[in-house]
C-alpha cells in the first residue's frame, strides 16, 4: 500500500532557487501539473539540472532528489509538498 509523506521546506531552500523562480513557475502553470508526478521531475531536472545543482545540490550538500524536491515546490509556487512513496 502506497505511503504518503509531507515534506516542508524552509524559505531558506526555496530562497535558493530564486533567480529560475519564474522560469520555473511558467513550466509548471504551461506543462508540470499536466504531467505525472515523476514526469514532471524528469522534465525539471532535463531543463533546469544544471542551475538546480550550482544553486541548491553544491551550496547544501544534497542529492539530486532531494534539490528536485525543492525545484517542484518552487515550481508550484507552494513551501510544502505530499509525495507518494
């Protein structure tokens, strides 16, 4: 059976990700919220990985899923995300 778990992420980490901010709402308003939840990761890390990785991954020391998490929520616009696991 399919877990959920709640993810908050602090304005520090959204802050992060300011300068493609609104490059990466556009994405999701035009083509993320129509796509599957590990589509639209896909699509973020193929468009966006490189700048995902200089201004979250380095700076805090995480791994790739764990900045794909943050751009989503950038992305979306919201501080707080549901994933299914």
């Amino acid at each position: 059976m399919p877990k959920q778990m709640t993810l908050t992420l602090t304005p520090e980490a959204l802050a992060l990700l300011e300068p493609i901010r609104p490059t990466l709402q556009e994405f999701w308003r035009t083509e993320g919220a129509y796509l599957k939840p590990g589509e639209a990761l896909y699509r973020i890390e193929k468009r966006f990985g490189d700048q995902i990785v200089a201004n979250v991954c380095i700076p805090l020391g995480f791994r790739d899923f764990e900045c794909l998490i943050i751009a989503r929520a950038v992305a979306e616009g919201v501080d707080r995300l549901t994933l299914t696991l």
